[in-house]
C-alpha cells in the first residue's frame, strides 16, 4: 500500500438488516512502508488507519479475529448497530479513540456488546 488515507478501514462490513451476521477468522494487519496519503479532513493530523473491523447486523457477532499491527486503528471495531457482539479475537495495540464504539446508523446509534 503506498500513501494510504487515514480513513482505511480493514474490513468493513455494516450488514444492519442481516440476521445472525457473522465477521469471523480474519488477520487484519495495520502495517505498510512509505508516507501517509493526505487527507484534508483530519485536522487532528493523526497517523493511523479508519476502523479495525466495522460490523453490524441483528445479532451480530465479532469472533476469532486477529487484529493489530504496528499502526493504530482509530477504533479496532465499531457499529452501527446495537449490541454487536465481540468475542474470542485477539488484538494487538489499542485504539486511538478507543478499542470498542457505536457510531451512527440507519437506526440510531450502535453499541458493542464484548461477550
């Protein structure tokens, strides 16, 4: 990846209608070599990727994912949904806004539930 944006995500996958929706098994690594793209709406200047892992669904679950590397993730997962579930992952680092957060969806805003 050469001068990638800030907002990156890994994975995302906000499925909101879906039932039982599954993000499961994946190696997601926040790691490249070079300069940092320019984004002109982070005014903070921060140097890290978008989200880990952007889930959702009804009864959505988050489950035997590695997640990390040596550049952070603004959050490692996130949804706009409520109650996504989250277990059973391994993450290295933390999130620059915190590991785990709702954001804004179609039905209000979204939660983690870590099992």
């Amino acid at each position: 990846m050469d001068r990638p944006n800030v907002e990156t995500y890994a994975l995302s996958l906000p499925d909101n209608f879906r039932t039982n929706f599954r993000i499961t098994n994946n190696y997601l690594r926040s790691d490249f070599t070079g300069d940092w793209g320019i984004n002109p709406w982070n005014a903070a200047g921060e140097k890290r990727f978008g989200y880990g892992i952007e889930g959702g669904g009804v009864n959505g679950l988050v489950q035997g994912n590695i997640v990390g590397g040596p550049n952070s993730f603004c959050n490692l997962v996130t949804s706009p949904m409520a109650n996504l579930s989250v277990d059973g992952n391994e993450f290295y680092g933390k999130g620059i806004w915190g590991d785990f957060a709702g954001e804004p969806g179609q039905l209000g805003f979204g939660s983690i539930k870590l099992a």
